[in-house]
C-alpha cells in the first residue's frame, strides 16, 4: 500500500487539490470536497509529526465535529488512506473504523462503512481503486482486492479477490467488477 496520510503540510495541500477534483469529477460534489478536505486536516493533524501537527489537530476538531454532526461522515483522522479518496453525496452517512485501512482512488458510496465484527477482533483492508456502493458494509478482518467493486447493500464479512463484482446479505462473487473511468 502506497502512502498512508500526508508527510507534511506541502503534500497535505497536494492531496486536498487532488481530492477536491477527483470529487467534483466522480460524483462527491461540493459537499464531498468538504468532507475529505476535513478528513485530510484531521488525518494529518492525528498521524502527522513534527510540531505543526498537534496545531493542526487542534484546529481541524470544529471541522470534525461539522462533518459528524451535519453530514454523518465519521472518518477519523487515525485512518490510514491513500490519495484520491471519493466521498460520493458527501460522506452522508459513510462510518469508517479507525484501524482500518484504505487504499488509493478508493470510492465510498452513501451510508457505506469499514467496521470490526465484534467479539472478532481486527478492521478491513481495502485496495486500490475498490469501489464501496450505497449501503455497502464490511466487517471484520476481511481484504477487498484492488478495483473490487461492492454493489449496493452488500454486506461484506470475507475476503473479496482483486477485480470482483460482489453482491447481496452476506456478499458473493456474480462476476468481474465494471472497470470504473
């Protein structure tokens, strides 16, 4: 997995642009612009170093509290995530555990979540340019392959390969995932 949050406040600034139009373009809006802009602040406040971090931390806590309060989007700080996320409708709704881990060009669809499968311990993977639908749940410690794509409602408790198409309660494999532009 490539880098996991941004290393400084140069690159930070680097991955909100790259965020903001890759919102704008596959379907996040301006409300999904701010929610990874607040996410990306957080994130780097929460697992940045050096002693701007703790500053930042501090200032991103009103952001946070705007974007759990007023959007539903729980995406803490502590996630390690990769470039380009997409926060589809703005993040409404989307409850992300913290130890999970995220990879590049990754999709949230509305009301999708990571979350642990209590009492088993452990938080999903998820690769590169995997796509999580609308109601989409993964739970435990589960690997979703590069450029898999959850369909909508599915809830997620195994591995899915790399490349899939995955449907249903619990989800199973019906074909190769839509390769998404």
């Amino acid at each position: 997995m490539a880098a996991t949050h941004p290393a400084g406040l140069r690159e930070l600034v680097e991955w909100i642009v790259e965020d903001a139009e890759v919102n704008r373009r596959r379907g996040g809006g301006v409300l999904g612009v701010i929610a990874v802009a607040i996410f990306r602040v957080n994130q780097f406040g929460v697992r940045g170093s050096g002693p701007v971090a703790p500053v930042v931390r501090l200032l991103s806590l009103p952001l946070v509290a705007f974007s759990r309060l007023l959007l539903s989007c729980e995406v803490p700080g502590s996630l390690a995530c990769g470039r380009r996320l997409v926060l589809a409708h703005g993040g409404r709704g989307v409850i992300v555990v913290g130890n999970a881990r995220v990879g590049e060009d990754v999709v949230f669809g509305p009301y999708s979540g990571l979350g642990v499968a209590y009492p088993k311990p452990g938080a999903p993977t998820v690769g590169n340019r995997a796509y999580l639908g609308a109601h989409a749940s993964v739970l435990g410690p589960v690997t979703i392959g590069d450029g898999a794509f959850l369909g909508a409602r599915s809830l997620v408790v195994k591995d899915v390969p790399a490349g899939k198409l995955v449907i249903g309660l619990p989800a199973r494999v019906v074909g190769d995932a839509p390769v998404l532009a």
